[in-house]
C-alpha cells in the first residue's frame, strides 16, 4: 500500500506508516502543487495524506475515486467536498484537539499584542523612530476584568478561556451551536446570542468551524454592534471574516483592535493596509506551528492512514458541523 503525501510531515507521522509497513512519496518541493499534480500522484498511490490547503473538490474526488482513505492533517475541513467523499465511500479523516492549546495560545498572543500594540511599535525601533518619550502616544489597553467574548466554545475556544480566565480574571460568555456545561461549569462561561456577543464583548475570538452559516459572519454589519473598544480576533478561517468592512470598522473606530491569525484571502498580501495600522498584529496562519502540535497531527493523520488501508473505522474521522 502506498500513501501520497502534499508536504513533508514530521517524522513521528513517517515512522509510523513505515512501522505499519506502508511506504510513501512525499511532495518536497516548497510550492502548492496544481490540482492536475495532485490528481497525477493520487492515481498512482492507495491514499492521500493532504497537508495544506488542497482543493479536494468533486472534479478530484471523481477523478481519485480509488482512493482508500483521505486524511487530512488539519482539524478543518473546509476545503473538502465531504458529501461527494461520502457518496464516493472515501473514509475522511482530521486532526482535532491535539492542536486545541498550540492555536489557543496564538489567540492570546494576538490579544496581547494588539492590546498594547506590540507589532506596531516594534516596527517604529526597526525605523529608527524609538526617540522623544510623549507620554500621551500610542497608549494600549489593559485587560484585566474584561470580557471574553468566544464565538465558538469548542476544545480551542475553552482553552483560550481558561488562559483569559486565569491570567487576566476576565469574564467568559459565548456563542456555541449548543451548550457547553462543562466550560459553564469550570469557567462561569454564560452563553449568549449572537447580538449579545457581539454588544458585550471586550475581545471577542473566533474559534468556530467554518460553514455556510459561519461565512462572511464578521461583517460590517456585525462590527457596527460591536463596542468602539473592542478587539476583534480571528484565529480560525479568514473567510469568517470580510477583510474590506474590518479595515473599515477600525479606520472608523467602530471597533478598537484586531489580531488575526488567518486572513481573507491567504496568503494576506504585503502591502494591504492592515498592516499599517498601529492596533492591528497579523500572523501567517501559525496557529498550530509547534513541535508538539505538528508532530501530534502528523502522527493522527498517519493513524487515520493505516487504519483506512486496512479497511478499519478511522480512530480520528471528521464530524461534520452542518
């Protein structure tokens, strides 16, 4: 049995394939490849491990139909059609949880650095501008008793919490598709409407899946209700947010900050104009980029892998958020 794989995965994923006797080809080359390259290489192996942001629409799936298993070393999904895999009988599997803290983390590095401006006033030393003391110039906020606001209490929206919570005593209330007693529980986290989240917020923080629902949900109209202090922080998908009516909320004040992990689209380009604001701090999508995360994907993902070549149930199988 033979395995495609779109990177090179960290050698705790590679070991085990070759433990379960399955050899692979690895694409090295530091490009995207092409779907019509994707589509050659599957055809010549029994399974695809996808690492990046491949399109695995209905024109490849139909195209790679043979395929035994897809596994995908992300927690999301959204750039697979699952209803044609499903049809297809292509068992799909991803990466939750083990990333859960690594993407937490990032998120609460964004609200820091966008609180006291942190990138901005980084780049004024790279400038050469690090001089006169004015007392009265670029001022941040301390975050300390305000309110976490998470949009999408999951396993990366509870940890974030728990880190809010702890290090800064900040109230927690989100928005879910259902209940989470236990973060209700453990947290005091109270859940709210959408409109609510919205209107109390002082950071709010996107953790959701992305779905039809889900997308383009953070637009001016949302930013409108926000809190002309809030921080806005995307570490999930940046189609969830519309990139035009953010740069706009925050050159009009409706919102004060916004840290974002994820763009819309990716890669963000050099010269957009978020980037030059003072209370604005972009990452390049990092949210999982540690040995303890990546190597914790690389490893499900093998998993998933040997599990759907020996037409097993896959131990970590997509569940789809309709």
């Amino acid at each position: 049995m033979k395995v495609f794989i779109t990177r090179h995965i960290p050698e705790s994923g590679l070991q085990l394939l070759r433990d379960a006797g399955i050899t692979y080809t690895e694409h090295t080359e530091k490009r995207n490849l092409t779907p019509e390259e994707l589509i050659a290489g599957c055809r010549e192996h029994d399974a695809l491990l996808s690492v990046g942001g491949n399109k695995l629409n209905a024109d490849f799936l139909q195209a790679c139909r043979h395929l035994k298993v897809i596994a995908l070393m992300s927690a999301g999904y959204d750039n697979l059609d699952v209803d044609t895999a499903a049809a297809l009988n292509i068992p799909v599997g991803n990466t939750p949880g083990v990333l859960s803290n690594a993407t937490a983390d990032t998120a609460f590095l964004l609200m820091l650095a966008v609180a006291r401006k942190a990138f901005y006033m980084h780049k004024t030393i790279e400038k050469g501008e690090w001089g006169f003391f004015d007392p009265t110039a670029n001022l941040g906020q301390e975050l300390n008793g305000r309110t976490l606001g998470v949009f999408g209490m999951g396993s990366i929206g509870t940890a974030l919490a728990r880190k809010c919570h702890g290090a800064f005593d900040m109230p927690v209330i989100y928005h879910n598709r259902s209940r989470n007693e236990a973060a209700e529980k453990a947290l005091g986290a109270k859940y709210v409407s959408f409109e609510e989240l919205l209107a109390q917020s002082d950071v709010l923080s996107v953790h959701a899946a992305l779905t039809p629902q889900t997308d383009g949900m953070f637009n001016a109209a949302a930013f409108r209700q926000m809190k002309p202090t809030a921080i806005f922080i995307n570490a999930a998908r940046g189609a969830m947010h519309n990139e035009n009516d953010l740069l706009e909320a925050l050159r009009s004040h409706s919102i004060w900050g916004a840290g974002l992990d994820v763009t819309n689209p990716e890669p963000m380009d050099k010269h957009n104009l978020l980037l030059q604001l003072p209370n604005v701090a972009v990452l390049p999508h990092i949210g999982s980029a540690t040995e303890e995360a990546r190597g914790g994907m690389a490893r499900m993902a093998a998993e998933n892998i040997i599990a759907g070549l020996k037409g097993e149930p896959l131990p970590h199988p997509i569940r789809l958020v309709r």
